[in-house]
C-alpha cells in the first residue's frame, strides 16, 4: 500500500508544475498569426455588425454618420426577410441557384477525379507536367476574359459556332437571345474552367498513397481499372468526401462572374434562366430596392448555407464518422 501511494503521489503532478509556461515558440507562432487575426477581425467580423440592417427600415439621417442612421432606423423584425421570400423571383431564383449548384457539384466530382486517376497513371513526367497545365491554366482566367472567349465562339455575327453551322448548311442562332441553350454553354463553361484545380487537389491525393499497394496489386494480376477500384478510390475517399461537404455547403451561392459576365450581364431575354441569387442581389444594389430587403436576402443566403453544410455533416457522421468534417 505504501509502495503504490508513493508511486501515485511521484507521478501526479503538482498545481505550479502542470501549468505549461509561455514560451519563445509561442511568442514566434503568435506574431506570426497576428496579422492574419487582425486581417480577419476587422473584414470578416467587424463587418457582421451590419447584419443589423436585415432587420432595419435603414434610412439615411441628413448630416449623419452610418451608424448614427443604422440605431435610428426602425426595426422591422422579419419583414425584409419575408418580402424576399414571398416576392414573385424568390422561386426562379431559388430554383436557378441550386439547380445549377447541384450539376457542378457532381460534375465537379466525378470529372476531376476520373481526370486525375488518368493522369496519375501517366509515367512520362513531361506529358504529365504539360496536360496538368493544360488542365489548370483556365483556373488563373477571370470571368471577364473567360467571357471574351465565350463571347468570340457565340457572337451573333462572327462567332465561331454560327460559322460552323453556316458550314453545316445550318442557320445562326441568335445565342444571347436563346435562352434554352445556357443552362449547357453555363455548365460548360464552369467545367472547363474549375475542373483543372479540383483535379490537382485529387492528384495530391493520389500522389500520397503508397506504392506498394499497387505493386502488390500488379503481382496479384490486377488491372488498372481494377487498381483504382479496389486502391483509388477508397484511398482518396475521405478527401472527396471533405470536398463534398465544403461545396454543398455553398450550394445557395454561384459564381457571380459566371452567370453575370459570361452572359454579357445578363439581357432581358435570358433572365428568367440564368439569375441566381448573388445576380439579384447585385442587381438589386444597383436599384432603387431597400437595402434593407438586399441585406436580408444576402443574409439569408449565408444561414441557408450554414444550416446545409451542418445539415450534409451531420448525415456524413451518422454514414461514416471518420469522414465528417466535424
């Protein structure tokens, strides 16, 4: 009994001697993240502050500052919310939005990953390095040269598609007048410029699994579609699962230089096809629209989203736990 109090009391330790003192690594790791904390407080959450105007009749007090104007407006509780939501373009919108969302997601899946299992199997470096550069270059393109392109193969007049179908003994099509071929050119286009990086992000992940698993398989007679069946796959699962999760979690967002700027900021004629929330919003900005009703749709595009990504985690835990981003 005495021999085991001994040994109890040696390996407990004492108040003063289990606190962990500050030291030099962490004053280093910490003014090296100051900036970066700074950086986030005063744009991310500083800027959460005029979440208020959701809730506000917002009006601007003659010889006043903003926040003198935002305390003075009159609360409005969930009325801006309910006008979004009950107005005549919240379904379109709605519909639009995650429709799209919906068809990147998988294609951003399956396209990348198909890509990256086919490039991994590549063993000449150099058409390796070329066809990965290929494949990423349109990433590093803005929207607004993107568009170009896309404008100089749709133009009514001397774009590429119409020549070819003048050669076709076909006629033109008036593309920007012809909203039944968007929802194609739009998906298109996304793809083209996004599957390049989702696909590196994948080839890291190929990249990180062991050799020797595909040595033991080429003994064993195996092909290499049976390799990324049986080895791929389930290596590079939990990765694809994570990506799944981060992009549903956007799922009530789109790219705004997407619909906006490759539909030549969106005519009459297509609005009923390519708008989409962040297109609305903006648009309603440029308007004589309450900033109250554009703020509560904004803010109800951030809630649904976060309710989503919960929503897909939570389903992901109960499925496979270890796969869960939380």
């Amino acid at each position: 009994m005495k021999k085991n109090s001994l040994v109890n009391h040696v390996n407990m330790p004492s108040g003063h001697k289990g606190k962990k003192k500050w030291s030099r690594d962490d004053t280093e790791l910490t003014l090296v993240g100051l900036p970066c904390f700074i950086w986030y407080i005063i744009f991310s959450y500083l800027p959460m502050f005029g979440l208020l105007i959701a809730f506000k009749s917002y009006k601007i007090s003659p010889g006043h500052g903003f926040l003198y104007s935002l305390f003075k407006s009159d609360w409005v509780g969930f009325r801006n919310f309910s006008f979004f939501v009950k107005s005549n373009a919240f379904s379109m919108l709605l519909r639009n939005t995650v429709l799209y969302n919906l068809v990147f997601i998988i294609l951003g899946m399956l396209i990348p990953v198909t890509l990256a299992i086919m490039i991994s199997q590549i063993y000449n470096r150099f058409s390796k390095k070329a066809y990965q550069t290929m494949m990423v270059l349109p990433h590093f393109l803005s929207w607004v040269v993107a568009s170009y392109f896309v404008y100089a193969f749709l133009r009514p007049d001397k774009g590429l598609a119409n020549i070819v179908l003048q050669a076709l003994g076909r006629e033109s099509i008036q593309w920007y007048s012809s909203p039944q071929y968007w929802p194609f050119i739009l998906v298109i286009t996304q793809v083209w410029k996004t599957v390049g990086y989702s696909m590196v992000v994948y080839l890291a992940g190929i990249t990180s699994i062991d050799r020797s698993l595909y040595e033991a398989a080429v003994i064993d007679g195996a092909s290499k579609r049976q390799q990324a069946r049986y080895i791929t796959l389930p290596s590079i699962k939990p990765l694809v699962i994570m990506m799944f999760i981060l992009n549903v979690g956007k799922i009530f967002y789109s790219d705004f230089g997407l619909f906006y700027q490759v539909t030549q900021r969106i005519p009459n004629s297509l609005y009923n096809t390519v708008s989409t929330f962040d297109t609305y919003i903006f648009a309603a900005l440029q308007s004589n629209t309450p900033i109250g009703q554009t703020a509560a749709a904004a803010l109800f595009q951030a809630v649904a989203c976060c309710i989503t990504i919960l929503l897909v985690n939570y389903i992901v835990s109960k499925l496979d736990k270890d796969s869960a981003i939380i």
